[in-house]
C-alpha cells in the first residue's frame, strides 16, 4: 500500500507541474479493493482495515477517503 500511495503522490506532483504549464487539472486516484467481511483469516483487509490504515498509518485525511462496497457509496 506505501508504494502505491507513493506513486500516486508522484503522479499528483507531474498532474500540478503539468496544471502549471497548461491549465489543465489531472486528479490522479488510489482505488484498492478490501477483502469481504465473511473471511474468517483474522488478517483479512476489510474495508475498516484498509480505511484505518490510511488514516493512521498514512495520514490520510478521511474527507479524501470514499468508500463503495454493496452497502455503500461514499
């Protein structure tokens, strides 16, 4: 997940380098698919794990966060 994270923060500093020089606004996005609730691995990347992680791990703001499972469209 780092890695990805860092190469979507490269492609959002190449999307204002590129806003500069032409006026056109690129917004690069991260999607990442979570594991469904009903796995019994107690290491399965839920929705809720996946969310926390980029909350507290990778300080990502919640407001930059949606969130689209069968349930719900964020």
């Amino acid at each position: 997940m780092a890695s990805a994270i860092a190469m979507r923060n490269g492609l959002e500093a190449e999307a204002a380098l590129e806003r500069a020089a032409t006026g056109e606004y690129i917004r690069p996005i991260l999607l990442l698919q979570a594991e469904p609730h009903y796995q019994t691995r107690p290491d399965a990347l839920t929705v809720e794990v996946l969310e926390t992680a980029l909350r507290e791990d990778h300080f990502i703001p919640k407001e930059q966060i949606a969130v689209a499972t069968g349930d719900e469209r964020g």
